[in-house]
C-alpha cells in the first residue's frame, strides 16, 4: 500500500511534465546532451512505475501486464 501511494505521489508531481510525451516535454524545455538524457532516464523510470501501479490496480497478470506496461510506458514516453 505504501508503494503504491509513493508511486501515486510521484505520479502528481511528475503530472505536469507527463502531460505529453517524455519527448514533447524534453523538445518543449530545449533540452540536449546530458540534461536531456537525464530527464529521459527519470520520465521512463516514472513512467515504468506508474504504469506498474496502474498493471495492479487492473489485477493484470502475466502476458497481459507486459503487454499493457509496454504500451502504456511507450505511449507516457513517446518511444
């Protein structure tokens, strides 16, 4: 339960930046070289919480939670 409300937390502050894709938001910020790679790096691990979060609410289990982390994570990053 507190991993969940940890991802939950993270999950309204990183909103904003999650609005668009990791991609749109990186383009958005003019961000290049170590600064984009590191914002990339911290939106996909976000992204990959969140969407594990969400993989258990649904009671996913098995093919079906791998096939539904792997598009939401690549529909939240925009890769």
């Amino acid at each position: 339960m507190r991993t969940i409300a940890i991802v939950l937390a993270s999950f309204c502050i990183a909103g904003a930046a999650m609005a668009d894709s990791c991609k749109d938001t990186a383009a958005s910020k003019k961000l290049a070289g170590a600064a984009q790679t590191s914002f990339m790096t911290k939106c996909k691990k976000d992204a990959q919480a969140s969407c594990d979060a969400q993989a258990a609410d649904k009671k996913l289990a098995g093919a079906a939670k791998t096939s539904f982390t792997k598009k939401c994570v690549t529909d939240t990053t925009g890769s």
